[in-house]
C-alpha cells in the first residue's frame, strides 16, 4: 500500500460503525501548529549572513566553532540531500539507501542518476554485507530512524564504524532531521568523530517549519562538495527566519518533545494490553517520537482491534510483518482526551 491509499483508506474508514483508532496519521505541521513560531516581522533591511548563521546553529546544538567552515547553509534536509546527490553521481558511487524509512531518499537519486541499493531498518538495522572495492561507497542513516522509532544503538554504532573501516572509500551521511534534542544523540557524535559522515539537519520537525533552512555539516576534506552547496544558498528571506528561529526560539523543539510525549501517552492508554506489549519498549519511550513499531499486521489491527495503522509498504520495501502507529490524530490531542 502506498502513502495515497492509506490516506483514501483513512478517508473511508474513519467515521466508520463500529469506529476506527485513527492511528495512521502522519502531518506533524497541522497536528502541532500552535506550536509553530511566527514569522519575524519585516526585517527586509536587516543583512543575515551565512557564515554568522552556521556559528549560531553550532552553538545551539554544542557543537565545537571550529566546525563553522563545515557546516553549509541549505534550504533543508532535501534540498541539501539533493545537492549531495547531484554532486556523488559524478563519481559513480555505490550508494546505500535504507529501504524502509523515506521513499523521498529514492527520488532524490534517481533525479540525481543514481541507481542506489538497500538495506532494512525494521525490526532493526541490517547493514549491508558485500565486499568493499574501489569506488566510493555511501551509506545513508536516519538517527533517530523513522519508522524505527529511535536512535541507533550502541551495538549498532560499532557495527557502523566497523563497516566504515572495511574500506576507505567508505563514508556516511547521517539525516538528523529527527533529532529534538541538545546535543544530537551520542551515537551521531561519536559517528561525527570519525572524520567521514556528513551530517544533515533542519528546523523541519523541531521548528515545524519544512523548507526553509538546513546545514549540511561536512568532512574536512569535503571541500569541493562545500564549493557545489554553497553555490545554491537559502534566499535571504529564508535566512533571517532561520535566525529568528534559532535565537528567539530556541525552546521550541523541547515544547515539541513535551507536546508528542503526551500524544503518545494518550494514544498508550487507547491500546489494548496486547497491542502495546508488541510496541518495543524503547520507542515508547523516545523523546519526540510519534512512530511506533508494532509487531502485528495492519490488517490484523484493522479487522481485531479496530486500529488503522500504517503498513510498511507505506515507507517503502520491507517484508517485515509488523505495521506502525503514529500518535498525531486529533484523538490524541488534550481536548479531544478531556471530552
């Protein structure tokens, strides 16, 4: 099932008699949009630069200032994925892309001529196995993952840089854009520490604001890829929200992380027993978190418990059996509880 059925299914299903739990939906932005910061007002005299903005996102998430002329200015998470792409398919790398958690990752490389292979993220992370050569080799990670619900483990990590270490030619590019916390996740410091990641990142979840304004943190050597990413930049309207954001509303992501910690707990007391045992602790659990794993069909939570969830062909391919559900319906919201 893809994204478009679910959405004609909910459509259908929702309202239904016996009635549904609507726990498949996924827009963030119009579920959380009290939250979402206000625009500043007119700045349009006001000169952002880039360079002072990359300082500031570093400092907002405790990452050292030596690091400023690494982190480049996007429009994004998608935006800057995009030009990485554009850029990499010059060198005919083999690229690893997870199978399961982001169609969007496959449009972005097959724009890009790029034919990428994959690996499976559920019930965990399964890294590829095959036999390093010559050509570049470039392994995407989502830390936290979606639909996975969660960070990468420490176990995981090693098996990371274990892979990395296989090979030279073997790099990383990390998408953070799930990440609420400060600082990111120790698990994506420690893979930053290797000298071959890139990391991704944007105001996307934790500001509510897609689009607008992302660093692509690069390697010390990843300097004609910085010269390809510079050469796009973000429009200067896009800048100044961007400092407004991270310096008037620096709190935001933590309000986020609060208000998606009391959807889940109200979408935990809508679930039967056995339905929430079969959610992985961990993700119940996880800051800022509105996937959830369930180690039982879709259709078999449709049909016996009266669930709409998300299967995972909605994410892309995988022939694990389990489906997701997701906290975001107006159910779940304090109004709707309190009624």
């Amino acid at each position: 099932m893809r994204f478009d059925e679910l959405q004609a299914l909910r459509r259908g299903q929702i309202g239904a008699s016996p009635p549904l739990l609507d726990a498949a939906e996924t827009n963030v932005y119009r579920t959380l949009a009290a939250l979402r910061p206000e625009p500043p007002r007119d700045t349009s005299g006001t000169t952002v630069h880039r360079c002072d903005l990359a300082r500031t996102w570093l400092r907002h998430f405790e990452l050292p200032a030596e690091l400023a002329a690494q982190a480049v200015i996007s429009r994004g998470v998608r935006h800057g994925l995009g030009m990485v792409f554009q850029w990499l398919s010059a060198l005919h790398p083999r690229l690893w892309l997870p199978s399961d958690v982001y169609p969007v990752y496959f449009d972005l490389a097959q724009a890009a001529g790029i034919s990428p292979a994959t690996y499976p993220t559920l019930p965990k992370p399964t890294l590829p196995c095959t036999t390093p050569d010559s050509s570049p080799e470039y392994l995407l990670l989502t830390n936290p993952s979606k639909p996975l619900g969660r960070h990468l483990s420490d176990a995981e990590c090693t098996a990371v840089i274990a892979w990395l270490q296989e090979s030279p030619n073997r790099r990383l590019l990390i998408d953070t854009v799930y990440d609420l916390g400060v600082p990111f996740a120790a698990g994506t410091r420690r893979l930053l520490g290797t000298g071959r990641a890139v990391i991704l990142h944007s105001v996307t979840k934790g500001w509510l604001w897609p689009r607008t304004f992302g660093v692509v943190l690069l390697g010390p050597e990843d300097t004609e890829l910085a010269d390809t990413l510079r050469a796009d930049p973000p429009s200067p309207a896009q800048l100044r929200l961007a400092e407004h954001l991270l310096t008037e509303h620096d709190s935001t992501p933590q309000r986020v992380v609060t208000a998606l910690a009391a959807r889940a707990h109200r979408l935990f007391e809508r679930l039967p027993e056995e339905v929430l045992a079969a959610i992985p602790p961990v993700t119940r659990t996880y800051p800022g978190n509105y996937f959830f794993p369930v180690e039982i069909p879709a259709e078999t939570l449709r049909h016996e418990y009266r669930i709409l969830a998300m299967p995972i062909s909605v994410f892309g391919e995988n022939n694990w059996p389990g489906s997701v559900l997701t906290s975001l319906a107006v159910t779940f919201d304090s109004e709707s509880a309190a009624a």
